[in-house]
C-alpha cells in the first residue's frame, strides 16, 4: 500500500523492536491497519507515524541505532 510502512520498516527505521512497534499499533499511539488480516501483518499509515516520531526523537536514549 502506498504510504504504508510494514513493523518490520518501522521498527529498522526507529531502532525499536518489532514488539514495540506492535505494542504501539494495539495502544493506537499510531494508525494502522490490517488490509489482508493476519496474512499481510500490520501495515502503518506513514503520515502519523512520522508524526510520533519525530517527537519520540531524543526523548530517550534507550534504543538501538536505527540503521
């Protein structure tokens, strides 16, 4: 889907564990949406993601490096 992230993207882009991202997704700290239920996994609307992280950024040091 265009503007979509996959977990597997967002957690490599914020450093995060896939786990963490989920745990997000399920708080609705972010959209997301399921298009192909449990086959296609999770797919994370772009626009909002960006959103929360771009305050997340510096708020903790507690992640690994995103690549």
């Amino acid at each position: 889907m265009i503007g979509t992230l996959s977990v597997k993207q967002a957690a490599e882009e914020t450093g995060a564990h896939i786990e963490t991202i989920k745990r997000h997704i399920r708080r609705g700290t972010f959209s997301a949406c399921k298009p192909l239920s449990d086959r296609g996994g999770w797919r994370i609307f772009e626009e909002p993601f960006r959103r929360w992280w771009s305050g997340q950024v510096g708020a903790t040091s507690n992640r690994r490096a995103a690549k």
